[in-house]
C-alpha cells in the first residue's frame, strides 16, 4: 500500500502544480485512504468484506486512534472533496485542497508510522 499511496502522494504535488484541483483532490484521499489501509492491514488484521464498503470501514479505524479526533476530522474533508471532484459539476474550492495537503502529509506518515511500528 506504501508504494501506492507514494505514487498517488508524486500525482497530487503535480496537480496543485498544474492547478488540476478535481484530480489533486481524488489523489490525495486516496494517498491517505491508502495509508490508512496499510495501518488497517498490518495492525488490526483487516481483510476486505466484499459486502462492507472499505471507505467507510477506514473511517471507523481513523476515528479509533489516538489521535483520532483530529485526523478524523482531516480525512472527512478528504471524502467531502474528493466526492465534489469526482460526482459534482464544481471543483473543490483551492484554499481547502491547499490545507488538506499540509495536513494530508502528516496523516499520512502518522499512519505509515502505526502501521511500521
């Protein structure tokens, strides 16, 4: 999951780059979403229910850690913009993807850390 969610972590610095806001904001949940699953995999035993959606049941494991409550938070807005990106006719507003990006990187190794621990 590391090497995915790096990839995706290399596409989102070339869409703000480029000011691609719909893809920066698919990329970078997924970056987390990945980085989250890789936790989820390696210390709490997850297998992936065919009959539970994967999204939801990685917002269960965000919100269960110590610091949940900020990163779930953090990763809410990550679903919330990635959804306008992908299903809206808007694009996310540019000052959101911007912060989440700060954000999204410390989500991202906060996790990668749990889950290397």
């Amino acid at each position: 999951m590391r090497n995915k969610s790096d990839e995706n972590w290399k596409v989102v610095a070339l869409c703000l780059q480029y000011e691609t806001l719909n893809a920066a904001a698919s990329r970078l949940y997924y970056a987390v979403f990945q980085a989250v699953l890789a936790y989820a995999i390696a210390k709490k035993g997850y297998i992936r229910d065919p009959d539970v959606s994967v999204h939801i049941k990685m917002s269960s494991y965000v919100r269960d850690t110590p610091d949940g409550k900020f990163y779930e938070r953090v990763y809410k807005l990550l679903i919330i913009s990635r959804t306008t990106a992908d299903y809206e006719p808007e694009t996310p507003p540019d000052p959101r993807i911007g912060s989440l990006y700060k954000d999204s990187g410390s989500m991202r190794q906060y996790f990668f850390n749990l889950a290397e621990s």
